[in-house]
C-alpha cells in the first residue's frame, strides 16, 4: 500500500470498528505500510454445566452474533485496503483474510489454496 493512503486506511477501520459494538485494538509498524487489528469475541460456552438451557441459548446467540459482526468487519478492512492498493498479508499466521484477498484479487478459489496441483 502507498503509504501515502496509509492514513486512510487507519482512520476508516477506526471508524469501521468503533461502530461494531466489538472490543478491539489497532497496533502497528506503519512505517512500512503495516497495522494489525484484533477483535475480541465472546466464546460460545454452551457447554458449562452451570448455565441453564436458556443462558445456554443466550450465550450462544451472542457468540454467533459477535462471529458475524466480526467476519463482516475484516471482509469490509480487506475491502478497503485493496480500494486504496494495498493487500491483506496474512502476516502473523492470519490466513483467513488472506485467502479472501487471493479470492478477490485474483479469482482464485480458496478451496485451492493449501493444495498440491497434482
């Protein structure tokens, strides 16, 4: 990414994450053209013998809920970043986006991904 479209891209997904109801934080090494964000989700604990069948639906709503939000806001972070030609590297083991990047990009089907041709 242009570094220059650097600031863009920050300040957009701030914006973006700020409104998702999720807790998050945005670190980075922007000098060279890098940030990371990570989104904290509430984990489905439907198996805790304490909760009740209700608590149980409950907990489980919300951690679907927070996992939708959150595949909704890195497809909207790849989105914007190759608006402003960048990329999403898939640095640090993240390999989700980057497979929807490849998709994107390049039209390949992440299916594919991970395979040897044979």
């Amino acid at each position: 990414m242009p570094i220059s479209r650097l600031p863009d891209l920050v300040y957009e997904t701030k914006d973006d994450l700020s409104k998702c109801g999720l807790i998050y934080n945005m670190v980075g090494h922007v000098g060279d053209g890098n940030f990371h964000t990570q989104l904290i989700l509430r984990i489905d604990a439907t198996d805790s013998e304490d909760a009740t069948e209700e608590e149980r639906r409950i907990i489980k709503a919300e951690a679907d809920e927070d996992l939708r939000v959150a595949q909704e806001i890195v497809h909207r972070m790849v989105q914007r970043a190759i608006r402003l030609e960048g990329t999403c590297s898939g640095e640090h083991g993240v390999s989700a986006p980057l497979c929807f990047t490849h998709e994107t990009k390049c039209g390949m089907d992440r299916s594919a991904l991970g395979r040897e041709n044979t």
